[in-house]
C-alpha cells in the first residue's frame, strides 16, 4: 500500500464530525455567561440597557438548545449544512445582543470570532468563507448601527473613534488570522490522523500474510512426514501387484497424488516450519525478500552488500519484522517506478549500526519538496514528464509517509537527499543521480546478539 484513493483520506470529509451535544454545551455556556453578564451591567453598573429584549434575545437561544436537545439523539451527529445553520443563527444571536448593548463600545464583541474558528476548524472551507464574510459585514454593521450604552446618570459610554476603529479592524483581522491558524492546525491533524490509519492498515495487510505464510509453512513441515509414508508405501505396493495391472495403476495414482501434495505445500510456503529461528534472517535475505516484488519490472536491481570499513567480516542477521520488510519494500518500489534503468541497493555495518541506502538514476527528488518528504499527502505541480511515468498516481508522498514511520517504529532513522545537483547536464550527471534515501538503525534494535534472545520454539499441536 504505497498510495491511498483521494477519496477514502481526504481532509474535508470530517464535517459530519460535529456532535450536536458537543454545540448544545457550548451554547449553554454562552448562554450562561451572556445572562450574567446582562445581569451585572444592570446590577452593578446601572448601565442603561434594553434589559428585557436582552433577556428575550438570551431566550431564543435557550428555547433553540431546547429543541435541538428534544429533536435529535444525543449521538446526533451534524451535517455540515445543520452546523452552518447553527453557527449562523449564533452569529445572529451574538450580533442582536451587541447591537443592544453598544456594538462594538461592548468588549464582548470579541465573542464573534467563536463561530467562525468552530467553522474553520470542523467544516469545509467554502463554509468557513461564507461565516468569515457574515461576521465581518455584521461587526461592520455593528460599528455603524447600535443602541448606545448609557450610564445611571445617562452618559454615554463610547470608545474613541481611532480606538473603535482599531477595535473593528482587530476583529476583522482576528476572524481572518484565528480562522486561517485554526484550519491550518485541525486540517494537519485530520491529515496526520488518515495518514497514521493507512499506515496502520498496511502494517496490518503485512502481518496477516506473515501470518499466514507461518501457517502455510509450519503445515508444509509437518505433512511432509506422512506425505513421505504414503509414498513409500505406494511404491512398494506397485512393485508387489505388478502382476496385477489394475490396482497397481491404483497404487501408482495414489504416489503421484502424494507427489502433486508435496510440491503444493512447497509452493505455498518455501520458509519452511515457523519456529522462532526463522524470525530472523540474514540481512542480505530480508532485503531480497523486501525487493522481490519489483525485480522483475524492467528495471536492475544491484545488491552492494558487505561490512563497513572496520566492520567485521560476518553478515548480521536481523528481525523479520513486518515494519522492516514492508517500509523497504515501499522505498523500493519508489527507487523502481522514478528510474530510468537502475536501482542500487547497498547495506553496510559496523559494531554499532546497520545501514541500508537505496539510490536510482531517476530525475530525483523535486527541490521544492525535499525538506517536507515523509510528510503525509505531499502535493506538488508535477511535470508531463512525471505524469507520464506515473499516471495512476497522483503523487500525495503517503508511501514515503508509510515506509518513514514503519522503519522509524523499528529504531531507524531516515535521511533523504538527491544523488546530484539537478541543474547539471546529462553528461555531467553520476550513474547514481536520482533519490538516495539511507536508512540507519543501531545495531542492537533489529540485530539479536544471540539465539537466547528468541525463546523456545512453540510447539505445534494437532
């Protein structure tokens, strides 16, 4: 799974993540604080306020949450049009309280940018547009158009007008900046949160078939013995009803039968029984195994494998880890579908680490992405040329994403680079011009130091 469908990860499918109850409480809130504080300016300020159409505005929004709460279920989830209409009505609300009360002379008026940011960080970005220019042709309106708020000894209470000015062009950048951030902000985490699910089903796809090709071959092993048997036995049977044509013809389609058997198992599992041992396997082995999907798509494949200067001489032998197999594989197959003719695969270690480094002679990595490669659904203007060589892809790096958080789950740490500079001509260019990505792990992580480390084999049982 080195690509996803557009369609099944996408950013702005979630408004229908909004829960009714989680607005319910919301407005509650507000409808708790607007009450108090309608109370205090009357009470304690003797502000001269409309205090019964207030009440009355503070009302409807109450008597609105009391329906929303008898209409629908508590596990009411909104579609985006019910949550655009709610937040409109919110903004309606809020705006009739302030004109009421002063407009913008009332420092409450900052409570106008709650609807928008909820809109920014939960719905669709035409929604989010949409309240944006709502809220701020309602602070416009408000700057121009309120009930003046009046003192006990009927002053009125009014900001300077640079101060309201600046106040107005405050809220209007602040519904811009806060709804900007805060889009910016859920949109990665969606982001993030469907890219961390793909990679989770990939791991799964690859556990299950390791799984499977355990079963397979632990029951290939095990059926070899009676197989064996009942060959013999049949050949044995032959040879003595060999005056008796009809059944040894019986006897020899019984030993074929056993034959078909055998190389039936042998071809659903060439691992052979699945004892812990074979959890592990040289380096040189699980590289192979991570490239063999794409060794025969046009492409070479050369395996520089050996020791790192000062290294010893022996190949370490490393985990047969899903996360390992099917991060190199996805890298692989990266280098395999961007060259031109040639993928290099070179592994090295020391005492202390293990490195695998995998370049091509493609065009390389596009300079304006290559410090956000490993980032889920990384988009770029691609060229006809890169469309050409891909075209059912449409380039989102969620297999890069894939295969960087599966090896980093592992203890590896990934560095990408371009083999050369892409200015450079063809002549100037190295064999190994194209993307070189190097995957380094200590060597303790994916390398048991002895058979200790892998327990007893499990016995199987029939």
């Amino acid at each position: 799974m080195t690509q996803a469908d557009p369609g099944l990860f996408h950013s702005d499918t979630s408004s229908d993540w909004v829960r009714l109850r989680t607005l319910i409480m919301l407005r509650w809130m507000a409808i708790a604080g607007q009450a108090l504080a309608i109370t205090v300016a009357d009470r304690v300020f003797h502000l001269q306020i409309d205090t019964g159409l207030c009440y009355v505005v503070v009302l409807a929004s109450m008597v609105a949450n009391l329906g929303a709460i008898f209409v629908y279920p508590k596990t009411k989830r909104l579609a985006e049009y019910e949550t655009m209409i709610m937040l409109l009505f919110d903004l309606g609300q809020l705006t009739l309280l302030l004109f009421l009360t002063g407009g913008l002379n009332n420092p409450f008026a900052l409570l106008i940018l709650a609807p928008v940011t909820i809109s920014a960080s939960a719905l669709h970005l035409r929604t989010t547009i949409l309240l944006g220019l709502v809220a701020i042709a309602l602070i416009s309106f408000l700057s121009y158009f309120h009930l003046h708020l009046l003192t006990a000894d009927g002053s009125v209470l009014e900001v300077p007008a640079i101060f309201h000015f600046g106040f107005w062009a405050a809220l209007v950048i602040g519904i811009v900046f806060i709804a900007l951030y805060s889009r910016r902000v859920a949109t990665e985490a969606r982001t993030m949160s469907d890219a961390l699910l793909a990679t989770q089903m990939a791991l799964a796809r690859e556990q299950k078939l390791t799984d499977l090709g355990g079963v397979v071959a632990a029951a290939a092993h095990e059926l070899g013995t009676p197989l064996a048997t009942i060959k013999l036995v049949s050949s044995e049977l032959m040879e003595e009803l060999a005056d008796r044509p009809e059944l040894a013809e019986d006897a020899r389609l019984v030993r074929d039968q056993a034959d078909r058997c055998r190389d039936i198992l042998r071809s659903m599992g060439r691992a052979g029984k699945d004892d812990l041992q074979l959890r592990i396997a040289p380096l040189a082995a699980v590289i192979r195994e991570a490239a063999e999907p794409h060794m025969d798509r046009g492409k070479q494949i050369h395996f520089n494998i050996g020791p790192a200067p000062g290294g010893d001489e022996g190949q370490p032998s490393v985990r047969r880890q899903p996360e390992i197999i099917h991060g190199l594989r996805n890298l692989i197959q990266n280098a395999v579908d961007f060259a031109r003719s040639t993928v290099w695969v070179d592994a090295e270690w020391n005492d202390r680490a293990i490195t695998i480094r995998i370049a091509d002679d493609g065009p390389g990595y596009p300079p304006q992405i290559i410090g956000r490669i490993g980032d889920p659904f990384v988009r770029w203007r691609s060229s006809a040329e890169d469309r050409s060589q891909r075209p059912e892809y449409e380039g989102m790096g969620l297999g890069l994403f894939i295969a960087k958080t599966l090896l980093e789950r592992t203890g590896a740490e990934l560095s990408f680079a371009n083999g050369t500079d892409p200015f450079l001509t063809e002549e100037e260019r190295p064999m190994r011009s194209g993307a070189i990505v190097a995957a380094v792990w200590p060597r303790g992580r994916i390398s048991p130091e002895s058979r200790e480390a892998l327990g007893e084999n499990q016995q199987i049982r029939s």
